[in-house]
C-alpha cells in the first residue's frame, strides 16, 4: 500500500497508532472485569499466591497502558518521523504481550483444574483473544501479542497432561489460534483498505478545494430527487446567489441535456464578465436521472486575449498587406527610376553636352535619387512598424565609417561653401557590434539636415567616448550646425513620422519628414539613441548619437587612423569595370529602358552582352552557351528570377548569378543567397560592388 509522499505515510502510520490506543481503553475495562471475576469465584480453591500475582500483573499492565494512552494523546501531534512512532509502538506491544502471557497462565493452570474452572478460564481465554482480534485489528501484531501466547499456552496446558481427550482438546485449542489469526489478518486488510481510502479521499478533497480556492471555480451538486442544491466554491460567480446559477442550468435539467456553456454576467460593480459551465447529468442504478453535478469558473481573461488576439491578427494583417502594397509599389516605382537615373548619369558623361542641358539632367538626377530615397525611407519605416527590418550585427570601425558619410557629402558642400569638422576629444573605440549600413543611413541623416538648413559653417562633428563608474562603456557623436534652429512647437514632434517644421527656411528644403523618425528607431534597434540636444532659432541644433557598448574592458581602444578613406561615387567605381573585358553578359531583365541602360553600362566595360526579356527566355539562351555572368532580374512575367536561378542550378549551371533588382532589402538579399544567387544589387547595377562579389570566383580571380 503507498501513499505517496512520507508525510501521507507517516499520517497513515500515526492513525492506525491511535487507534491502537483509543480501543485499548475497552481491552482495560475487559480486564479489570475478568480478573476480577476469576479470582472471586476461585479465591477458595485456587494457590492464594497464584491469584494475587496473576491479577496484579494483568492490573498492572493496564495502569501502565491507561497512563500510556494519557500522555499518547498529547504527543502524537508533535511526531515527524517513524523513529519517535517506534517507541510508542513498543509500549503498546509490550502491555499486549504481558496480557496475552497472563491470558495463556490462566488456561495452562486451569487445565488441570476441576471442569467448571476450567469451563469459566477457557471462557475468559476465549473472550479476551476473539475480542483482541477485533479491537487490535489495526495491528497484525498487536493481535498476536494477545492472541498467540494466550492460545498457545491454553494448548500446552491441555497437552501437559496424560487424558487423550485434553490432547484433542489442545489441538482444537491451536486450531482456533490459527484460524483467528488468519481471520484478524483478513480483518486487518479489509480494515486498512478502508483507512486508506478514507485518508485519499481527505487528500484528494484537500486538493481539489486548494485547486477551486487558486482557480476561483465553483461546483455545484443538484439532487434531482429531492431537490436540494448543494454548491462550493468562488460564489462570487454569481452576485445575485444560488438562484442565479439555478435559472441558468435550469433549462438543461429539463432537457437531461449536458452543459457545455459560457455565461455572459453583470457583475455588483456593473462589469461583464464571462462564466464557463460545464455539467453532466448522473443515473442511479435504474436509469433514472438522479443528479445534475457540475463546475463553473471565470474565463473573461481568457476571453479578453482572444480579443486582443484577434486584434493584433487584424492589425499584423493590416501591416502585411501593407508592406505588400508598398513592396509591390517601390519595385513598380524603382524600376522607372533607375532607368531615369541611369540615362541621366549615362548623358552627363557626354563632353559635348551644353550647360544648360547638364543642369537640367543633374535636376532630373538629383531629383530621381531624391524618389529613391523616399521610397527606401517609406519601407524601411513601414518595416520598423511592423517590426519585419532585421539589422545585422558586424565589426565596423566606427571613424572610418564617420569619414566615409563627411567625404560622401563633398560634392554638395562644395555647392554650398560649407565644410565639416572633425573632432575626436578621445581615444574611441576602433571595432563596435553594429550594421554598417544602417550606421551610415543614420549619419547621412543628420549630417545631410545639418548641410541642408546651414548657410555658413563649420559644421561640427565631435567624438567620444564614455565610460561610467560600473565600467559600462557609452560612445557618442554630436553633431552641431550653425543653421536655422528648430522651434520649439516642432521640438516636441521631432520624431514622429513627417513631422516638419512651418518654416519658410524649412519649407523651401525638400524632405519627406522621414528621415529622423527612422533614424530615431534604428539606433534602438542598434541599442542606442538618437537626441536633440540643444536647438535655438537662428543659431544652430546639436544631435547626439549614443551606442551603449557595453563593458569597457572589452574595447579595442585607441587612436583613429590618420589615413582617411576616399569617397567612392558610383561613376568612379562603373570606370573600375575592366574586369568584364571580354566577358559574355547576359542581363535578364523585364524592362526595356533597362536592358538598354544594361548594355550600354556593360559595352563600356569591354563586355559582350546579350538580354532576355524573362526567366524562361534566360534558362534556354543560357543553356545553350553559358555566359560568364548573368545579372538576373527578379519579377519578371512568365517565369521570374528566383525560378529561373534555380531550374539553372538544377541542370547542373555553376557560372555566376547575381540578382539585379529593384526591391533592395536585407530580406530579399538573404532569399537571393538561399535560391541559388551569387550575389544580390540593386539598380543600376554598381560595378565596384558585382567585382565584390565576384572577386572568389576562379573565372574572376
């Protein structure tokens, strides 16, 4: 028999000690009476020193178990482990074992003794063993301590002498020891049966009222019969009582139909709440339905996420659908544009074009780039929203990159004689855990706001880096201008999506109102800050950039280099393309502006080039004859770049493939990689870049 834990058990052990002690009290009375009685009636013909000895040490035994069970009542609350049960066992057993010693005396004398003496001993023998097998039954042992000597010694008695008819006697005698053994030993199984599930049913009730009390819930037990309704529980359930549960299961029960319900209730502070009910219908032994028995519970937190559920499916819809849309509108958008772009760089190479015209083309490109960089800006806060942009996480040297965006700005400070200034106010870090890319956009922001709203400079970056009592390292970039300042009222919008100022300064600068609240969330991305630190009007703005690097030991902290990198123009790198001097291109592409753009980029470069209109086409012109690298569109119709790329790859295709697309993404270039691509560009193709990638490859080496 187990009970689980040694806690239960220990319980159990203790129960059945107890009630050893509680019925000893009747075997004491039983004793008194019968050692009484015995020595009246042969006090005249039985040895005097017999009689007083015998009931003396049965009386004795007795006193001593009244005094036992005395001080048994007060210390079986204070037990906590078997080792102290032991001892109480012991003194039990022992003041069993002299009864039963005394018991078997009287009936080894007696045996010899005239018949009614011997009649009046066997009838005491007799009485006290079948009334220790009913009062010890929680006790195999405590039976026997009575039981056996007194029956054993009874027996001997009868054997001791030399009549063949007390022999039979003796043996019957052993026969009913035996039998009153084996029945007590029945008893005591059926008894401990008993005990033990009663003390599982007190568990299991504790349990199951500890688990309605943590859970709030209600049961309820409606006799069908009678009528009487019986609940327990978290009544609160219900404010208006046991009529309220009542009304609502009150249907069912005329039906005979089970509950399976959610109960909309007004609770006393005039909330709503939702209340869960389940019930199940019981039949006694005929059939009939006798009672209805069930629990009921509050599910309103339950039912509240599955709004909110709901709402965040809607909303995360909502924001796939958008980013669907602006997806598909950026690649109808960047396509047109970059073959805007690419003619318009193509027609500023000419020497022969006038003034006039290379203006007009540097506004058409100038304002191409400026859509491009809307659109990026436009999906890049769409994915922020959604949280769909993934950063990576890479070593950059944080100064070369700060040179890198100040040289990529030469050209437009030169238009406006401004210059910007360079200063590292300590030793900084010279590797950080960042996304370059992501780093420059943040930087081309502030600094192209500072070069944008100044008139007159410098325009100062300073540099530095922090590091606090706990040795947690802060690196810090302000960027201060000497330009028209932000007022107040627009101070407090700052970087919220197109917020801008009503300025007329303001107003005459072309901008989205993008570009700081993008910002804003890519440096928390990048476990950092961007802030306003200080703006008037008329006199300039300070942004601070913050990156929280961390413990300070880790750094690699020293000097900047003093070698500063050269800005690199796209027209700079196209001129670096010799490496694709005799080389078989094929572009694939949808459009026609820019298959032509292509050729024409790719001619230059000394490269044969040939086009496909789509994937299909692109699959049997390269299978025909491979080309020494194809730059692949994505959408295109009939057969897109990402099915082409891979029924080329299937058929055994190992030259190069580089996606050339218009939807430039961390995303889209991580799938270019898994489908089969070499490399991943955006439009028009940036000749410095497909070297890059190419640079591993033996044909290119």
């Amino acid at each position: 028999m187990n009970l689980g834990t040694k806690t239960s058990q220990l319980e159990f052990e203790i129960k059945k000690v107890d009630l050893l002690y509680r019925q000893n009290v009747a075997g004491m009375i039983a004793i008194f009476v019968n050692t009484g009685a015995f020595v009246f009636y042969a006090w005249s013909s039985a040895p005097f020193i017999f009689l007083i000895t015998w009931f003396l040490a049965l009386n004795f035994s007795t006193i001593i178990r009244y005094f036992a069970f005395y001080f048994w009542r007060s210390a079986r609350t204070t037990l906590r482990n078997q080792q102290d049960l032991k001892k109480w066992r012991l003194i039990i057993y022992s003041c069993l074992l002299v009864s039963g010693l005394g018991w078997g005396f009287l009936g080894f004398l007696t045996a010899l003794a005239p018949a009614r003496e011997q009649v009046l001993a066997g009838l005491i023998v007799a009485s006290m063993c079948a009334g220790a097998m009913i009062t010890y039954v929680s006790s195999p042992i405590a039976m026997m301590c009575v039981i056996v000597p007194s029956m054993m010694l009874w027996a001997l008695g009868h054997f001791s002498t030399e009549s063949s008819l007390d022999k039979i006697m003796g043996g019957l005698i052993l026969f009913y020891c035996l039998m009153m053994v084996l029945i007590g030993r029945n008893l005591y199984s059926t008894i401990m049966r008993s005990m033990m599930l009663d003390v599982r049913l007190k568990e299991n009730e504790e349990r199951l009222r500890m688990a309605m009390e943590s859970s709030g819930s209600l049961t309820w037990d409606w006799n069908l019969v009678d009528q009487d309704f019986y609940w327990e529980g978290n009544t609160e359930l219900f404010p208006q009582g046991q009529g309220q549960l009542r009304a609502i299961i009150a249907p069912f029960v005329q039906t005979r139909t089970d509950i399976d319900h959610e109960h909309v209730i007004k609770d006393e502070k005039g909330r709503y709440r939702y209340i869960a009910i389940r019930g199940r219908f019981h039949q006694d032994a005929f059939g009939v339905y006798s009672r209805f028995v069930g629990i009921c519970w509050d599910v309103t937190a339950k039912k509240n996420e599955e709004f909110l559920r709901q709402e965040r499916d809607l909303h995360e819809a909502e924001n796939r659908a958008k980013s669907v849309l602006l997806a598909n509108a950026s690649h109808e958008m960047r396509t047109p544009l970059a073959a805007i772009i690419g003619f318009a760089e193509a027609i500023l190479r000419s020497p022969t074009l006038s003034a006039q015209h290379r203006r007009d083309v540097q506004g058409i490109s100038r304002q191409g780039h400026y859509m491009t960089s809307l659109i990026n800006d436009l999906l890049d806060l769409s994915k922020v929203e959604s949280n769909r942009l993934y950063l990576q996480s890479t070593a950059m040297n944080p100064a070369y990159e700060i040179e890198e965006c100040v040289s990529a700005l030469g050209e437009k400070l030169k238009e406006k004689n401004l210059n910007i200034e360079i200063e590292y106010e300590t030793q900084v870090p010279l590797e950080i855990q960042a996304d370059p890319a992501r780093f420059r956009q943040v930087m081309m922001n502030v600094l192209n706001n500072a070069v944008n709203f100044s008139q007159e400079g410098p325009i100062r970056v300073s540099v530095s880096l922090g590091i606090d009592a706990t040795n947690q390292a802060t690196f810090k970039i302000q960027i201060a201008d000497k330009g028209i300042g932000i007022d107040p009222e627009t101070q407090a919008h700052l970087f919220e999506p197109f917020a801008r100022g009503d300025a007329e300064e303001v107003q005459r600068t072309q901008g989205s109102g993008l570009g700081l609240p993008l910002s804003s969330s890519l440096m928390k991305m990048m476990n950092g800050e961007l802030k306003l630190l200080h703006s008037e009007l008329h006199e300039g703005s300070t942004f601070e950039l913050i990156f929280h690097l961390g413990p300070a030991n880790r750094l690699n902290i020293g000097m900047v280099p003093t070698k500063k990198s050269k800005s690199s123009s796209k027209l700079k790198i196209i001129n670096e393309g010799a490496f694709l001097k005799g080389r078989r291109v094929l572009v694939v592409d949808d459009s026609v502006d820019l298959r032509l753009l292509m050729r024409r980029y790719l001619n230059k470069q000394g490269a044969s080039v040939e086009t496909s209109e789509n994937g299909k086409e692109a699959v049997e012109t390269a299978m025909k004859d491979p080309f020494d690298i194809i730059l692949m569109d994505i959408k295109m119709p009939v057969m897109d770049g990402y099915e082409a790329t891979a029924k080329l790859r299937e058929s055994g295709y190992r030259k190069p493939i580089v996606a050339l697309t218009a939807q430039a993404s961390v995303d889209g270039q991580k799938k270019s990689v898994e489908m089969g691509f070499d490399g991943y560009l955006s439009k028009p193709v940036d000749m410095g870049m497909l070297k890059e990638i190419l640079k591993d490859k033996a044909e290119f080496a």
